[in-house]
C-alpha cells in the first residue's frame, strides 16, 4: 500500500503524513512498513476520537485531528514522526512507565482526570486527562506500539473544582450567616432541611417530615399569615419569591424564637409549582432589641412630653410673671396718682393748679392706655385679627403719635430723631396698628440705649423711604446691638431677653404678625457702627395683603 493509499483523507494530519519523508526515519519508506502498523495508521487517521500512537523501539509518533488541539503551540507538528522521549521531556516521567508497562508486559491502564502537566502555549501547563494505553501487536504477536486513545478533561476538572469552591464558600457564608436551608416538594408537601433549620424548628430529623408538621411549630398568631404568603407565592406572585418573618417554636425551654424565611418557588412547563426552597436565620436577637429600642422610644417621647409640659408650664409662669410686672408698674402709678387726687379734693387747701391737675391726669391716663395695651396685645395674640382689604394708615401721623406716647419712657436727653420723605403715601396697615407696631419698636429701642447711659448720648431715629413697591421705614438705636443667637429667635412669641417679670415677650411677636398679615415684612438686623436697626417693608394701601398662615 503507497503511502498516497494509506494517507487517505483531506484532514490535516493525512496531508501532513502524505507530505513527510518517512525514509529519513528509523522507520524507513511507508512501503516497507509492517500491516499490522499500517492498519493502526489508517484506523487512527479516520478516528474523530483523539489517538495517539507510538511505534517501535524508539517510539515514533502518529495522531489524528483530533488529538491536535491539545498540544496548543510549540510542539505540533514536530511531534509526529518523532521519538516520544524527545517530544514529552516535560513529562515522561509520569507517562515513560505506563508505556513500558505496555512495551515490556503488555499491560494496558486507564486514567480518569489524571493531572498530566505539559509544555505548551510557551509554558508548563496543568492539564488533565482521561485516556488508556493499550498494547499493539505486530504480524508475528509481538508488541509493537502504544495506542493512547484520550480526552484532555482540564475544563471540565477546573468546572468541577470551581463547583466545589463555589459550593464550600457557600457552606461557610451559610454557617457564618447561622441560616439554614431547607426545600419543600410542592406535590408531596415532603421536606428536607439542613440541621440549623430543623433546630430553628425544634425538630429532630433533617427530612422525612412533612410542611404541616413544621406549620405545626409555628406561633399560632403567625399561622394564618405565614400560609397566606406560601399561597401568594405558588400561584406565582412576585415570581415565585417571598420573605417573611413569623415566630417558631423552638426546643424544650426555649420558648417561641423569631425567624425570617426567604424562598423562591420553582414551576414546571405547564406553570405549576413544581418545588420551593429557601433559607430560615433566626432574628430573635434583632427583634426583641427592636422591642426595646421601641420601648425606648416609647419612654423618651412620654419623658419629651412630660418636659415639654414642664417648659409650657415655666414659660407661662414666666408670662404670668412679665404680664403682672407690666401691669403692676402703670397700675401702681396709676393708683399712686388718683389717691394723690383723692386728698387733694378732700383738701380744704389744694396744692395743685389747673394746669398741674390737667398735667397729673394726663399721665394718670397714660399708665391706664398701657395697661389697656398689655391687654390688647394678649387678646391680639390670642386670637388673630382678620385684616380688611379697605384698611390703611397714615405714617406720618401714627409716627408723631407714637413719638408722643413714648416720650414719657425716653425722658431727658433722648429725643426721637424723624426723617420722613416729604410725601408719604398710605400704606395697608390701620393707624391703629402702625401706632401700637411703633410704641412696640421705640419701648425697645429705649430699653436699648439707656444700656450705654452715660458711655455715650442716647441716639433713637425713624426714617421713613419711599420706594417703588411701597414704604420702607427703618427705626435704629445706638445701644449695644442684638447678641447673633438671639436674632433668629426675636419674633418667636413669649421669647425675651428680659429678666423674669420684665416683659411678656409678645410685643415683637405681634409687630411681625401685624406687618405679615398687611403683606409686608418687618426683620432685625445689628448696625455696622454699631446699635440695632428694625427693617418694615410696607405696601401701598389698597395692595393685595398676604396671610403669615
């Protein structure tokens, strides 16, 4: 047989064996070649299974097609027709006795997934093999040839051994989480559970007992609910997938324990459940701290309202105190005056003229006007006026008029200073209000200068702007200035830098609530040379007003 006969074949190797000079081997031209290692070479070239032969005493190589992409890069396709001690240094101690053992006694082995290192690819590579070696025989009976028919089985071993890793590294987040994992066969009802979720259950057996009897060592109360959401999940709500926490009995002593359970439900062709499987952890621990984190809770907003009850209460003794200093001091005044009166009309001699007497019950009125004041503002406060559209004031005049009735509280030396623009038109505030708005801002601007008495003369002054969007007065004082943490709490009500029984804290409070209501604004602010400066922006009368809510 010519070689072009036993090299038959468009496959790779066939060429390759048509194409090489075989008489420049030991094992001289494809002509003189025995049958029996013809046969092997044909039976080997139309093989699809990777085969690998080695013949004669120097062990010359033939493989097929198949058996090529194992050798990668480097040693194909020097390999064939070389001697296998040249081809395989790498690794000949490992396959060199197997093949003696066939060569020598005829003994052929087998080798699952066996570790074989190799060359290739420019380096020593683990590969893993599955393959035998069996004797092949001459014309007269003697061995030979090795054939080695093999599978390199190194993506499977890798896929096996991730498996594996995969699988322990699952094991041990299992066991560092304290989950435990069971599965339930939806037609049998059927259930197998790990050792963790059968001492969760207080049962003793990790299978062979049923869904209802684990239902049995549910919490009663939870029942109910715990089937409704196993139901939810066969009839395939939210894919299939539930989580749950409910309450199990546990082992003797211990008493009910709570559990989170998460699962997922697997449906046949045909949508049915099929089986379900998931993980119960036991959240005992994390219930009940949240039991007392609510109870906590539960403390600590009785304990807010109990103080804030005491706060109410302080507070409106301070009220009750500032309202009684406030109305004591004109009251007292008003009482020292009209019995000073009492006696001059009983007097047979009086000591006062007309003029003394008109000026005696003019100041006499004025404590009675500040106590009706006190009361306004508390009423006022307490029930908020409803501002008329129609209603507006005339500054210049509600500022004289104020002027006036604080001069008496600036006494001598201190004057308030007035510059108005020479024509004022009427804002959207009732004189009332602007008058009652400007005592309030003057009564603190005088409590505020007679602080730096004698360092420097006492400075109060009211500017009133005319601007395009209505009025903007500004009322500034040459006192000591508002500490910052006092600022943004000026205009809260019964807020006060007084000491007790000074003041209501009110009056500040009701000038923004008038001015708001008007649709203006009114803020505070410290002068940069020093001293303080109220802000009112006021709109024209007739301008639509906005409610402070």
């Amino acid at each position: 047989m010519k070689a072009e006969e036993l090299f038959s074949g468009d496959g790779e190797m066939a060429v390759r064996m048509r194409e090489k000079d075989w008489a420049s081997t030991s094992l001289g031209p494809v002509d003189s070649w025995p049958h029996s290692l013809k046969t092997i070479v044909r039976l080997l070239l139309h093989s699809r299974h990777p085969m690998f032969l080695w013949w004669g005493p120097q062990l010359i190589q033939f493989y097929n097609d198949a058996y090529v992409p194992s050798f990668g890069k480097g040693k194909h396709p020097t390999a064939l027709g070389s001697s296998g001690h040249e081809t395989w240094p790498e690794v000949w101690p490992i396959i060199g006795p197997q093949i003696d053992d066939v060569m020598r006694h005829g003994k052929a082995s087998w080798n699952v997934d066996q570790l074989v290192p190799i060359f290739r690819n420019g380096s020593i590579e683990d590969v893993y093999w599955t393959y035998g070696y069996s004797p092949v025989f001459d014309e007269s009976g003697k061995i030979s040839g090795t054939l080695a028919v093999c599978t390199e089985t190194t993506a499977h071993v890798q896929s096996e051994r991730a498996l594996r890793q995969s699988e322990d590294h699952l094991r041990r987040v299992m066991e560092a989480s304290g989950a435990g994992t069971w599965e339930v066969d939806a037609a049998s009802g059927q259930m197998q559970a790990d050792a963790r979720m059968a001492a969760l259950f207080g049962l003793s057996e990790q299978s062979g007992f049923s869904l209802q009897q684990a239902m049995e060592r549910v919490h009663p109360d939870d029942r109910e609910r715990l089937r409704g959401v196993i139901a939810s999940a066969v009839a395939g709500e939210m894919q299939g997938r539930f989580r749950v926490e409910y309450r199990v009995e546990g082992s003797a002593g211990v008493g009910f324990r709570w559990i989170e359970v998460r699962g997922q439900v697997t449906f046949d062709a045909a949508g049915k459940a099929h089986r379900f499987v998931g993980t119960a952890l036991d959240i005992s621990e994390r219930k009940w701290a949240e039991e007392q984190l609510a109870e906590s809770e539960r403390l600590r907003g009785r304990a807010e309202r109990e103080r804030a009850e005491v706060e109410r209460l302080v507070l409106m003794g301070q009220m009750a105190a500032g309202v009684a200093h406030e109305v004591n001091n004109p009251l007292a005044f008003v009482k020292a005056n009209l019995s000073f009166l009492a006696r001059e009309v009983d007097s047979e001699m009086p000591s006062l003229d007309r003029t003394e007497l008109q000026s005696l019950l003019q100041e006499t009125l004025q404590g009675v006007l500040r106590i009706q004041q006190i009361v306004t503002d508390l009423k006022a406060f307490s029930r908020a006026e409803k501002l008329g559209e129609e209603e507006q004031g005339a500054l210049e005049d509600a500022l004289r008029e104020a002027g006036r009735l604080v001069s008496l509280r600036l006494g001598a030396g201190c004057q308030v200073e007035l510059e108005l623009d020479p024509v004022l038109p009427a804002v959207r505030l009732s004189q009332r209000h602007m008058v009652q708005v400007m005592v309030n801002l003057l009564l603190n601007a005088a409590d505020a200068v007679d602080q730096v008495r004698p360092l420097r003369p006492p400075r109060i002054s009211v500017r009133a702007l005319r601007v395009e969007e209505g009025v903007h007065l500004l009322v500034e004082d040459n006192g000591p200035g508002i500490p910052p943490e006092v600022l943004p709490r000026l205009f809260q009500p019964f807020f006060t830098t007084k000491p007790p029984g000074k003041g209501t804290g009110l009056g500040l409070a009701l000038c923004w609530q008038y001015i708001a209501r008007a649709g203006g604004t009114l803020h505070a602010e410290n002068r940069a040379e020093g001293g303080a400066r109220f802000v009112l922006k006021l709109p024209l009368a007739g301008a639509p007003g906005t409610s402070p809510g």
